[in-house]
C-alpha cells in the first residue's frame, strides 16, 4: 500500500496551545522494521557508511520512535532507529537534496514505497518568541545527518525512547532549547503544544509542536546558540512572520516543511488559515486529518 504524502499533514491544531499533558503518547509494540526487505538493507548501510559517517563520524543509529497513528491527542509510535530514518530521508525523491546520490540507478539507492509513506519520525520542533517580539529562526548546518543548510524553526530535534518504553517529549524539548539554544526552562514560557503535523521529505517527521517565549532579547540570546546545531539565525518580526514563512517555505524554497509548520503555531486562526491557503496555491498540499496505521484520513 502507498500513499501521496501532502507536503504538510495536520493531525491535531487546537485553538491555544495546550498543555504537552493534553497528549497521551505510548509505543505501540510494533517495529517498523517489518516494512525492510533484504534490498532495503543494502542501501540503508550504505547510506549510513558512505554518507552519515563521512560526515558525522559520532552518529550513532540508537533506537527512536515513528508515529503510526494520531487522533484526538493520542498519539501511538512504532519503534524505528536513527539509521532507518536517515536512509529515508537521504534517498528520497526531493529534487533539491543530496544531488550526489540522486546520480546513482534508481534500484541502488530507492527504498520501498512504504518507507516513504510511513515514515514519521517522533520529534519535537518550537518557535522562540523573544523579549521583542520577535520569532527566532535557525539554519541548519551544512554537515547535519538531515537537511542540510535548510532553514527551520527555533530549535527542533528527535525524541528518544526512555526506560520502559516511556516518551517524553517535554523532555526532549527541555534538552534540544540547551543543546540547541543555551536556554534552561527557568529561560522561557512553555506557552504549550500548538500542533501535531507531519511533513514530506526531508523531513518525514511526525511531530510536536510547542510555543516558547522567553524575556531575553535577541542579543542575550546569540551568545548561547550552538554554532554546531545552527549556521545562521533570523529574528523576524511576529507580524511579518506569515510573510516570512510562504517566501522561504513557498518562494526560495530554503524552509523545510517542518520549520513553517512550527512558526505556523505562533499565528493566529486568520493568519494560520490564510497561510495555508497561500501555501496550497503555491502548488503545495496542506491536508488535516487523522493518522491511521501510518496514512492520513482526510477530515
């Protein structure tokens, strides 16, 4: 079975932003390495040898989750690996990412169609509003495993699976703003979750989105960003941010879909609608909906 993703896949927007106990997310038993075939195998060793490693000899392929199903704020994951989500994201059909191996024959570095239909890796992405008013923005680095070079929200990263098989993704977030950004959680107001999406390659996310706002201005903030997680940052003005978001997502095409569904979550409901609708007339789909079994189910 397969399926065309949309670009950006909406399950869960509230009104406000909620509380992250508002969610209920559990593993769901399964593996999503039931979907690997022996040809699978190759190129995802491949791609993690010839590629990741060359370019971060510290990565590891360590466990993670992938979002199968999302309804109401109830999210279920099946179990993935860092390794099985790269050779996904190196190897798909992006025109504009990883020339390199987009040079190879279709049969050595093509995946099952089911990798690209179901893969969703469980993260977590925000936006920083800052003392301001304005909303930090990030680029990536042009060595990171996943989207090199593109830009995204303020902070965003993976989840990990804890002992137990338990997942915190407020967690994670509290460890990606210190990696990421310097900032502890005494820094900054969790405002809340502002939405569940999922975005199309590269980044074949399934992920939360919360809002941040701290009091520090935008030059206490620069001396804490990480210049490994983040080569270049923007502080855009909250009312030009929905300008910002269909340019670079839309018009330069440097955003990742990822990063302007997160800034999405700091826009009101007028400014939130409008701006799908721009990003749908740009030749993008938008769909909102349910997940089930790792498809969507338009509302």
């Amino acid at each position: 079975m397969t399926n065309p993703r949309a670009e950006i896949e909406f399950f869960y927007t509230p009104e406000n932003p909620v509380s992250p106990e508002a969610l209920n997310v559990t593993m769901s038993g399964s593996e999503f390495s039931r979907y690997i075939t022996s040809s699978d195998k190759s190129i995802i060793e491949r791609v993690w040898k010839d590629k990741v490693l060359v370019a971060n000899p510290k990565a590891t392929a360590g466990p993670l989750a992938t979002l199968s199903s999302s309804r109401d704020g109830v999210l279920i994951c099946d179990a993935s690996n860092f390794q099985d989500y790269v050779a996904t994201t190196r190897t798909s059909l992006n025109p504009d990412f990883d020339k390199e191996l987009r040079a190879l024959p279709l049969e050595e570095r093509r995946l099952q169609p089911d990798f690209y239909s179901r893969m969703r890796i469980l993260a977590v992405g925000a936006y920083l509003e800052t003392g301001d008013g304005t909303i930090l923005v990030h680029r990536r680095p042009s060595n990171a495993t996943h989207a090199p070079n593109l830009i995204d929200s303020s902070c965003a990263g993976l989840c990990k699976i804890y002992d137990g098989g338990v997942i915190k993704p407020q967690t994670d977030l509290e460890e990606k703003m210190f990696r990421e950004l310097g900032l502890k959680p005494s820094d900054a107001t969790l405002l809340g979750v502002t939405n569940v999406h999922s975005s199309e390659a590269p980044d074949f996310s399934g992920m939360i989105s919360f809002g941040l706002k701290t009091h520090l201005a935008p030059e206490e903030l620069k001396p804490g960003i990480n210049p490994k997680t983040a080569s270049g940052y923007f502080f855009v003005p909250k009312r030009q941010l929905v300008d910002f978001i269909i340019d670079k997502y839309t018009g330069t095409r440097e955003m990742v879909g990822d990063g302007a569904a997160v800034l999405m979550g700091a826009l009101d409901r007028d400014q939130f609608n409008y701006t799908v609708r721009q990003i749908k007339e740009s030749g993008k789909r938008v769909e909102f909906g349910n997940l089930e079994s790792g498809f969507l189910v338009k509302n």
